[in-house]
C-alpha cells in the first residue's frame, strides 16, 4: 500500500514578501534564533547608549543572522514527495506491522536537515521521529518503523509531517503532506482442530450433496467445448446439431454451508478491552471463519441485526475458490470495526435464517431472557447442526451481578438449547477457543450416540 504524497506540499507555496509569510518565517525561529535576535537587540540598544560603535556592529550581527536564516529557509523551493507502505497493511491484534516511509528530492537544490514525522493514533505507540541528513538533488531517504496494537479496529497512519533546518540552527519550518494510509487491526484468529460438528469430513465431504445438470441423456444441456475439457465428454448428438464441439455438464457438486452468527446487542455483554467477552466472541467469530474456509465450506457472517456478510448474493455465502480470500478479507474487515448494536433481540437474524438453507450454525451469543432464548432455540429447525457458545456476564464479569432472574441463569439458558437440538457449551472467563471448539465436537459426539445416531461421519 504506498501513498504519494502531493510533490508540492513542501515548500514552494509561500510568498516571502506578504504579511503572513512574514509571521510564518518569524514564528519558525527557534530558541537559539530567538536568543540571537534578543542579544542582537540588547547589543545595538547598548551601543546606541554607550556610543560603542564596534559594539553595534555585533549587536547587528547577533540580530540580522537569525532573520536571513529564516527569509532564506521560508523562500528556498523545495520539492520533497514522501510514500507510505505498510507490510502487511491488515494485522491481527497483538501483532506488529512495520511502516516504511521513503522521501525523494525531486528538485535540483539538495535539501538541509530534515526531521520527519508521522502521525499515529495513541494505541499504536507514540509518534516515531527522523533526522534525515542533507538529501542531494534527485536522491531518497528511507526509513521505517513499527506498530502495534492489542485493540482490533481502523487506525489512521499520517499525515507525514517533515521540518526543515537551517545549517545553523536557527530556524525550523514544518510542512505537512495530505496523504494518509489506514492499517487494519483484525481480531486475533486461532487455529482449530479439525473436527466434525456438521457431520461432514470436509466441504467437499463424504456426505455432500450433489446437483445433477443432466436428468438423462434426453435431458443433456450441453456447453461448448473448452480448453482442457476431457474428450470423453464430447456429446455428438449436439456437436451435429450445432456444428461445433459441445461437451456434457458433470455433476456439479454442492458446497456445505455454514454460518456464523454474531450476538452483538450491548445488552448482552458488559466490559470492555481485549479481555471481555465480547472480544472474545469477536476473535471466536474470526477463528471459525477462517477455518471453515479452510476446509472448503461456504460461509457468511450473520449479526444480530440481520446483516450478512460477505453478501447478498447466493444467500450471501461465499467461499469458492477463486472467491474465498476477498470472502475473508471482507469479513475479517467487517470483524475489525464492529460494534455493540442497540438491538435488544434476535428476531431478525432468525428471519434470515428462516429463509435459507440448511448447514452448519455456529453462534456467539450473550446473556439472553427467557423469550430470546426461545428465539435462539428456534434457529436449529433452519439448519443440519448447530453449535453456541453462551458467554454469561457474571463468568466474565469483575464483578458479581446484581441483577436476578433468568436473564442470567445460564444453566437454564443451556437447557433449553438443548433441548430444542443445539450442541451448547458455557464459555468460562479466559478459556481458550481450542478447548471449547473440542468440548462441543464431544458433546455432539455423546449426544448423537446417546439418541442412537450415527455418531462421527
């Protein structure tokens, strides 16, 4: 990702003879310019007084050397480009991104003593600080530094900010360039062990379904041949009836399916910071993605709003594989930057789930009352299997809550999803995302051999 800054954001843009460029070259004096024109000044008012000739010849010195350093700093043109490139530009929280800054002189006059610095936000660290030396005519200057951030989100990186010095020091001006990059900070993503909560080894899996194109050789809806096809599927009938090679439609298979569900009412989680249970719903969230990506699935993240991701195109799933890295990047985007929503119920994500397909659930979910959870349980009858892991605010929070009555009762909530079908496991404060995903593939493991099932595909 590079930014080029504007090439005439640094210093050709003012005009030394008017007012303003006239306060802006002063306002640049630094303290040892400030305190030669102040000695300057005292020594000419002394020599006036004493009749010191020799006297006033320094204090004028002392006083017009601060002034000509500035007049000449404000009006030499400079033409200084500056780029910006992050690698990797999106980063999981805790981790660390470096930025490489590289500034060219694209001018004829060689440049004085350059101090370069770029604007962050507060959580990444403070603000980094160069001294470039004299950049000759035509020539570069890099240098880079690193970033980090334990809170996933969108952070600003720029504008760059650099400050030109006079050789003696008596002078510095700051110019600023308009560009700027963003780094992404995505929630951490854990690796998972590949177990079988859809009842399936794979998307691709032994117990996939399959659309046929053909219902028989009747029914052939031929293509035209391309490139590669095997020879094998040449259809005649259609190549004599259409002049040119037609080949048959296999069967196409059809990907397993899941979706992720994302409770994110402010209702239903208290605390904040990379600890709470929220973030910890959020990375669960990430993690799942990925990996069911991974084994070849179709995925969507769903919210409690209703709002799908990556889309609304084939009931928003993606997950081919020319498609699955822009399907992740747009989720994992999505994941970076989202918020408590001001809903109080999951009404409307069980009305998209009402109206799609089966697959695989997996669900996120906060503190939920006795009829939100009625509506959780709803939501296994629209999907082949169907996983929640239930954050309880009194697991997570610091402190003991306050509040009675089944809004809290977790041990009921997990009934009743169990009840109704859901594999449903109570998340305890600080538990790792690898244990909990094994303890849900053991308990549908029992809970299917316990029905007389057919236990692990």
């Amino acid at each position: 990702m590079t930014s080029p800054a504007p090439g005439g954001a640094g210093f050709a843009e003012s005009e030394g003879g008017d007012k303003g460029g006239v306060r802006t070259a002063l306002s640049g004096l630094t303290t040892r310019g400030r305190s030669f024109l102040a000695a300057g000044v005292a020594a000419a008012v002394c020599a006036y007084v004493l009749g010191q000739s020799d006297l006033l010849r320094v204090g004028l010195l002392l006083a017009v050397l601060p002034l000509v350093c500035a007049t000449v700093l404000y009006r030499t043109r400079h033409r200084v480009a500056g780029s910006r490139r992050l690698s990797p530009a999106r980063v999981p929280a805790g981790s660390e991104t470096r930025v490489h800054l590289r500034m060219d002189n694209v001018t004829r006059l060689p440049t004085g003593l350059l101090m370069l610095q770029d604007r962050v936000p507060y959580v990444l660290g403070p603000r980094p600080r160069f001294v470039l030396d004299r950049v000759e005519a035509g020539g570069r200057r890099e240098v880079s530094y690193r970033v980090r951030s334990d809170l996933r989100g969108r952070y600003p990186l720029g504008p760059l900010q650099l400050r030109l010095t006079d050789p003696f020091g008596m002078c510095e001006l700051t110019r600023s360039f308009s560009a700027y990059d963003t780094l992404t900070v995505i929630p951490r993503v854990e690796p998972l062990p590949p177990v079988r909560l859809g009842g399936e080894a794979k998307g691709y899996g032994d117990g996939r379904q399959r659309s046929l194109a053909l219902a028989g050789e009747d029914d052939v809806i031929p293509r035209g041949y391309r490139y590669g096809d095997d020879l094998r599927r040449v259809h005649w009938r259609s190549t004599a009836r259409y002049g040119e090679l037609m080949v048959r439609r296999e069967e196409q298979p059809q990907r397993a399916r899941c979706t992720v569900l994302l409770d994110t009412r402010a209702v239903a989680f208290r605390g904040a910071g990379p600890d709470s249970a929220f973030e910890w719903a959020v990375s669960g969230a990430a993690s799942v993605l990925v990996h069911m990506l991974e084994r070849g699935f179709s995925v969507r993240l769903l919210t409690d709003t209703g709002s799908s991701v990556p889309g609304e195109g084939s009931d928003g799933f993606a997950g081919a594989s020319q498609e699955a890295a822009d399907a992740a990047g747009m989720m994992m985007d999505t994941l970076a930057v989202i918020d408590h929503s001001d809903g109080a119920g999951l009404s409307r994500a069980y009305d998209v789930l009402r109206g799609g397909s089966e697959g695989l659930l997996v669900a996120f979910i906060g503190d939920l009352d006795e009829q939100q959870a009625a509506v959780a349980a709803r939501m296994r009858h629209r999907s082949g299997a169907a996983v929640a892991f239930l954050l309880d605010s009194n697991a997570w929070g610091r402190e003991p809550s306050d509040v009675a009555g089944p809004l809290h009762e977790s041990g009921h909530r997990l009934r009743m999803l169990r009840e109704a079908g859901w594999t449903a496991v109570a998340v305890p404060r600080g538990a790792s995302l690898d244990e909990m995903w094994r303890q849900a593939d053991r308990e549908r493991t029992g809970a299917v051999a316990g029905s007389g099932g057919e236990g692990r595909s």
